[in-house]
C-alpha cells in the first residue's frame, strides 16, 4: 500500500506506526491546525520526500512526518526547510525531539 518508492525498512516502519500511536484518536491528525499544515504542505504537493502515501490523508501524513522525524531519511533542517507549517505543528504540541541534527 506505500507504494515502491516508500522505504520500507522496519524502523521506518516502526516509527510510521508510532506516528499512529502519538496520534491516538487522531488526536492530532484530526485537528483543523494540522489538516491546514497537511494541505498546504504535502496534500497539495500530492508527495512527502518520494512518497505518495503522506499525501493520502491527515491521519497518514501524520505518521510519514514522525517516520521522517525518527529516521535518519532527512535531517531536522530538510524538514524545517521544506514543512515548515508541520514542524511548527509538531514544536507547538512538543513532540518534536530536543537532541538530533
């Protein structure tokens, strides 16, 4: 279902699926603050770093951001470079890590 492009690792997986875990209830992914940071960031872009499945829904770009986030994929600079709106999500809500380059 990712798509062959999606790197299917198992940490990548792990960390994916923590994303759902972090998330909850879509405790985040369903709020209007995160679905205007999904949109204009990477539902409209249709991708997220090669895969189309981030694009998908909220509730998934939720979780490829936090596999994005707890891979070594990107550094926290590509993301804060090219996502802005979702890193200031993910530090506004403190789930952004403290300690990685």
């Amino acid at each position: 279902p990712y798509g062959k492009e999606w790197t299917t690792s198992t940490a990548a997986i792990y960390a994916h699926e923590l994303g759902h875990v972090i998330d909850g209830n879509d405790t985040y992914s369903g709020s209007d603050e995160w679905h205007d940071a999904w949109t204009r960031e990477i539902s409209r872009k249709g991708t997220f770093l090669g895969t189309t499945y981030g694009a998908t829904s909220p509730f998934e770009g939720f979780a490829e951001f936090c596999r994005a986030l707890h891979t070594e994929e990107v550094t926290t600079r590509q993301l804060e470079k090219q996502y802005p709106k979702c890193v200031a999500f993910w530090r506004k809500y403190d789930l952004w890590p403290t300690m990685r380059n």
